[in-house]
C-alpha cells in the first residue's frame, strides 16, 4: 500500500447538519485531492487565529546580554 499524504490549506464554514455540524469541502480541493466518496481524510482545525504580539507581548525594550541571561539561569533566579 502506497501512502501520498497531500495537505491543501482550505477556508469553509462549519453548518448545522441534523444533529451534526458539518462542512463542505470546494470541489477545487475534491478534484486536487482526487477525492471519491468513502475516502478517509484527516483534518487539522485552526480554530482561531493568533496575534501573538498581543498574547505575549514585545521584547523590544529586553536588553539584557546573552551571557547576563545565562548567568541568571545558572543561578536560578
């Protein structure tokens, strides 16, 4: 058995489907993927999209020497 992993970077919105949420795959990444019906895909999500200046904050101020930091870690704080 021959394993061809193919990742295609998609944006879709998820909808109500019976009791099930549900989401369409475009038919431009159906025919890329050379996807029949009874294929098993595996889905990565990206459920929000991350600012991470604003999560962590900015080092622009940080001054310290490399070997100021090393020292402190030696030590233990």
């Amino acid at each position: 058995m021959r394993l061809c992993i193919i990742m295609i970077e998609v944006e879709t919105k998820v909808r109500k489907w019976g009791n099930s949420l549900a989401t369409i795959i475009p038919n431009d990444v159906v025919e890329k993927a050379n996807l029949k019906e009874g294929n098993t895909i595996k889905m990565f999500l990206s459920l929000k999209k991350v600012n991470l200046k604003q999560e962590f904050g900015s080092l622009k101020n940080w001054k310290k020497p490399t070997e100021k930091i090393m020292k402190e870690i030696d030590e233990g704080w």
